[in-house]
C-alpha cells in the first residue's frame, strides 16, 4: 500500500541522544528501556528496544539515534515507551539503529 505524501508528512522522525540505558528484565523479548534527548521542543522520552543482540549498553550512551516522536504513548509491562526507535530488522531479529554520519542538534526532524 502507498503513503500519500500528506501521510508521510504526518510521521515526525527526530533526532535524539540517548541519556540513559537500563535492563527491562521485565520485556518478552530482550531489550533496553531508553531515555532519549530530542532537545528543547519535543525535550526527554522514553522507549524500550530491542537491540541487545548488536548493541551493549555502553556502545548506546551519547549516540545519536533517529526515532518516531508522534505515537501514542504505548504500556509495555510497567514501563510506558513515549516514542519508536527506528531500525533496519535483519532476518534474524537483529536490530541496526538508524543513526545521522555527524553530530547534529537534538530534536532536528528528518523529512
């Protein structure tokens, strides 16, 4: 199915750094609850991912990553994930995040 691109338009993708990374033993599948910077607009949110098969969690610390800010809030267990970490998702559920090639300003909108 086709997007229009008023459709398109509509999914706010944002850069953000990652402050802060936990264990969510609590989570079906491996993953790490995130606290993300996505600057003086849109400001902190959290989310789970599931990235632990390629990721440690001091690889994650001050990485810039891209994310989907304009869901609905979703409860996960105990924890409410507040946005969508994007990912290319290989054949064997490995998780490649989506990161900018420079340092740039948190909160920028990919478009």
């Amino acid at each position: 199915m086709e997007l229009t691109w008023t459709e398109f338009e509509r999914v706010e993708m944002r850069v953000g750094t990652i402050l802060e990374i936990n264990d969510f033993p609590e989570a079906r599948k491996p993953a790490y609850q995130l606290t993300i910077d996505f600057g003086s607009i849109i400001g902190i949110r959290k989310t789970s991912a599931q990235i632990t098969k390629r990721y440690q969690k001091e690889d994650l610390l001050n990485r810039q990553i891209v994310a989907v800010v304009n869901f609905p809030k979703k409860q996960i267990g105990k924890f409410m994930s507040e946005c969508l970490v994007l990912g290319a998702v290989g054949e064997e559920g490995d998780v490649i995040l989506l990161v900018p090639d420079f340092k740039i300003e948190n909160g920028l909108r990919i478009g």
